[in-house]
C-alpha cells in the first residue's frame, strides 16, 4: 500500500515538471495544475530553502523537485522489499 502510494505521488511530481514547462496551461486544466501544485509544494518548498537552484547560464534548475523524485524512488523501493 505505502509502495502504490510513493509510485503515484512519484507520478504527481513528473506532471509538475511538465506542467512548470507549459506558461499558461489551458482553463479546463488550471484546477488539476493547482492540485498537483498543492501536492508537491509543502515537500518542495523547505528542499528550495536547503538546496539553492543550479545556474546553468539563463536558465536556473530546481534541484529540491530532482531530489524528491530520487527521494521517492527509494523510499519506494525500500517500502516494496519490506512488502509494505
């Protein structure tokens, strides 16, 4: 049960990214954009204040999101070994 739930809020973090992608998401999908975003930013948010974005010229990379995909993966994979 814990596994399920780490793989789908695994899924919820992936539609943040691509959702980050798309300025102006259409009016039909801007309420599910908002749920998504209200998901994964209490986790997000202290990440950001730890972990500093990473200049890559113009372009700044939100690492706090990289590290809870990779947090959430294992945290997985341990639950799914402990058949949890």
């Amino acid at each position: 049960m814990i596994s399920t739930a780490l793989q789908l809020y695994w899924y919820v973090l992936v539609l943040y990214v691509i959702f980050s992608w798309v300025p102006r998401p259409p009016d039909a999908l801007r309420p599910f954009v908002v749920g998504v975003g209200r998901l994964v930013e209490p986790l997000a948010t202290p990440l950001r204040r730890m972990i500093p974005p990473l200049r890559i010229g113009m372009v700044a990379l939100d690492l706090s999101i990289l590290v809870l995909l990779i947090g959430t993966s294992l945290l997985r994979n341990i639950a799914f070994s402990a058949g949890l």
